[in-house]
C-alpha cells in the first residue's frame, strides 16, 4: 500500500476554489486507497485551513523541485494558470486531466467534463454542474458522488448572532456600503445581533458601515485569520455572504449561509456545496447564468433590500422549513435552498410554487444531454427532459431544432474540408443552442480541426437529434 504512486491536484485559484476541491480529495481518498494524495496551492490559503482540510500534503510553489522527482499514477489540473498547465506536463504521470502544456509549447485540455468546464467562459446559461463536481466527473464515478452525504449546517439554540461578510473578489458581486448598514439597523431592530467580517481588504469597508450603521456592530474586519474565523463562526446562528471564499468556508464547516448571489456569479456553480443553505438571487433573466454584466449598472442588485433580507434571516433562524419560507413576500427575488436533485448532483431548489420557465428546462434538458453523453446514466432521462421542454416551451425548442439543419452543413463541410462555412457560426448560434456549440467549438479547438474531431462532433449533432425525436 505505502509503495503505490501519489495522486498530485493542481489547484492555483483563490481560497473559495480551494474550499470547493476538498469533495473530491475525499474522493480521491476512497476511490485510490492507499495512494497519497498532494496538493499543490497556494501558500497562504491552504496553511491556516489544515485543521478543516482533508488528510492531504500541501505543497507551496517552492516546493515544486519535490514533486518533479515523483511519478504519479494521476495528475488533475483544478488550474486556469499556464503555469500549473506547464508543471502538469512536466511531471511523470500514468493519466493527466485537465490543462496541460507540453515541452514544445502545446496545449491540451484532458477530460470530457474538464474540457466542457473550459466550453463554459462566457457561455454558462444552461450550466447545471457545480464546480465541485465538475472537479471530479472525469475520475470520480457518479455513483460514489450519488451516494455522498454531507451533515446539515448546525443550528443553534441561542441563534441571535449573525455574522455578515462585506467583501467579495469583486466589488460587482456584493452589496454596498450603505446597504450593510442598513441591514446592520434592520437586524437590530429585530433583536438580532450583527458582527462584521472581512479580510484585510475589508478594513476600510467594516469602518465605513459602522460609521452609517446607526446601531452597534461588532467589527472584526481584518482581525481574524482563516482559522481563527471559522472557531468564531461556531457562534454564529446564520451567516450572510456574497458568493465568496468565506461563504465555503462556512459553509464547510457547518455554519448555515444565506447567500445573497449578485453581480457575475452564477450559483448553480458556486452556491455553498452542502445541503441546507439559502441563496437568494434577483429574479431577472439577465441573472441567470450571468458571466459578465454587459449592462450599463448592476440592476440585478436592486431588488436586495435590507428589510427584506433581515426578514428572512429571521425566519431561518426561526427554523421554519422550505413551505413557509417560500410563501415570504420577496418582491423581485428568488429564493433557493440548496441540496441533491433526483440524478444525486447539487441542485438548488427554487422555494416557490412558479412553475418551470424555458431557461430551467433547457438547463435541465442540456445537464441530461452532456451527462447522457459523458456516460453519468441512460438515455430515458433525457428523453424526459425533452419530452418537458416541447410540452412547456415549444418556442426553444423550435429554436433548437430549427438550427439542426445548419449545424449539420457546417460541421459535414467541416469534416470534408477542415473549416466551417462560416466563422461567424458560433456567434450566430442560437442562445438554446450554445451549450452544445459552445462545446463542439472548443472540442475542435482541442483536437486541432483534425478529421476525428470533426466526426465526433457530428456525432454530438445526431445524438442530440435521436434525443429530440
């Protein structure tokens, strides 16, 4: 057992990356036993996380000369950095997935799902997979994800603390200054007790809402390393956050979020992992999937109201279940809890009784479709998922079928010819469509236009018209 090759994770993104890769080290754990497993990240995230980490080896940058010398029976690439593609294909490995880079300066994505993750820039609409499955699809088996089972957040009997965390790595995906304050007020107003957290980045910002807050606010911005916040967080009956690196860490360690998901996050993503969380998210089309705001103002922030939140903190901490917390009054928000759906993946379950519109239908069609095809279960769901698209929204579906016709001669001259008819295919595609353009592209892309490549998206294009029959 001592003797078998490690298994070595790439993993250079921020903390809340970090956070979303421990799943699939306890995976890794159970699915290659007696393999040790290494980690390569960044320094100063992963030190004061040992005690919440997984049983793994850290490695730092420094260390990298160590990991050379080993052979490993796989290496996986968690990384979007041309030097973690470049160490990936530095080091000896029997099986290599995600971005590696070669001595000759090229550059391949190994893996269905690592490579549809990559298909997913700006052009993540209809994604249905969170990226702490997405991490482990290509070597983890669906079953053993199924069949996980994480604790519910604790709940407290004295609840009345709630820690707000005012940052975020970008200013776009949290709430402003004046808005903390006031729902620093609304909480007090309530008998709940607001305490502040942030980073070293936050300082200024703690200082700034306690200065409009017109009640107290305990402020612990910049004071509390990573390790030291989650021991406070055990004192916390509820915890409100932007989508960021404390939110997992929370989340992780049984602290109850309610994420307030605004700005270029998309939570079926990035939403807290475990089961028994809140996001709340505006409820507006341009929300939905949003890679980038390419609007002149961040609207979808205007429907997170100070009030409104502080309502709903009050009742979760109240612990009232899913059916009274969908009948509160949220004017222009959407209200999830997240958990497992029937196919065993993260789902975050709208709480009110609206039925299905056509973005959660082709959401679900296409999460059916490329699971389907990447071999997570049979064709029946599938047909379940199209069979519900046709019958809800039979202008997308028309949409998609209609440019069936088109696909088709671009990708057959293609393979005859090795180019498209025309560039502007992918641009043009059809919003219900890209998903699996969007793929096909960097498909070719990946295999270098050959012939096979081109064939294999053809295959895509009849498999997806065997399952709209």
């Amino acid at each position: 057992m001592a003797n078998k090759k490690p298994i070595l994770i790439l993993q250079m993104q921020r903390m809340g990356d970090l956070i979303l890769s421990y799943p699939l080290m306890l995976w890794l754990a159970r699915s290659y036993p007696g393999h040790p497993i290494f980690v390569a990240a960044e320094e100063a995230f992963y030190t004061p996380l040992m005690k919440l980490s997984p049983a793994v080896t850290y490695f730092p940058w420094s260390g990298l000369h160590v990991l050379k010398r080993h052979s490993f029976e796989l290496v996986l690439n968690l990384s979007i950095q041309e030097k973690a593609a470049i160490l990936a294909g530095e080091v000896a490995a029997e099986h290599k997935l995600g971005p590696v880079q070669s001595a000759d300066g090229s550059h391949f994505v190994h893996g269905d799902w690592q490579l549809y993750r990559t298909s997913l820039v700006k052009n993540n609409l209809y994604n249905r997979y969170h990226w702490a499955e997405l991490n482990a699809l290509d070597v983890i088996p669906h079953a053993s994800i199924k069949a996980t089972r994480f604790s519910m957040p604790r709940t407290l009997a004295d609840g009345h603390k709630v820690g707000l965390f005012l940052g975020a790595s970008d200013p776009a995906k949290r709430p402003s200054a004046t808005f903390w304050a006031a729902l620093v007020d609304e909480l007090h107003g309530r008998n709940l007790r607001p305490v502040l957290f942030g980073g070293p980045a936050e300082k200024e910002l703690g200082q700034k809402v306690v200065s409009l807050a017109k009640g107290p606010a305990l402020n612990l911005c910049g004071t509390l390393g990573l390790d030291e916040f989650s021991v406070v967080g055990q004192t916390l009956g509820l915890f409100i956050t932007p989508d960021t690196g404390p939110m997992h860490l929370a989340a992780w360690s049984g602290l109850k979020c309610l994420n307030l998901s605004m700005g270029n996050v998309n939570p079926w993503e990035t939403g807290p992992y475990s089961p028994g969380h809140y996001v709340l998210r505006a409820d507006m089309d341009c929300a939905k999937g949003c890679w980038q705001c390419t609007r002149d103002r961040l609207y979808c922030r205007d429907a997170f109201k100070p009030g409104r939140v502080a309502a709903l903190a009050v009742c979760i901490l109240a612990g009232n279940g899913s059916a009274k917390l969908a009948k509160l009054d949220l004017p222009e928000l959407t209200l999830f809890e997240t958990g497992k759906s029937d196919l065993g993946l993260y789902q975050i379950q709208r709480l009110d009784p609206a039925p299905p519109d056509a973005e959660r239908l082709l959401s679900r069609f296409w999460q059916q479709y490329f699971g389907h095809e990447f071999g997570l279960w049979e064709a029946s769901p599938l047909s379940t998922a199209w069979s519900n698209l046709t019958e809800s929204s039979e202008k997308e579906a028309e949409a998609l079928l209609s440019h069936i016709p088109e696909m088709g001669r671009q990708f057959k001259h293609g393979l005859k010819n090795g180019t498209l008819l025309d560039e502007s295919f992918w641009a043009d595609s059809p919003v219900a469509m890209k998903p699996l353009t969007g793929y096909a592209h960097m498909y070719l892309e990946n295999n270098d236009y050959s012939r096979p490549a081109w064939a294999r998206v053809l295959m895509l294009l009849e498999k997806l018209v065997a399952a709209c029959r």
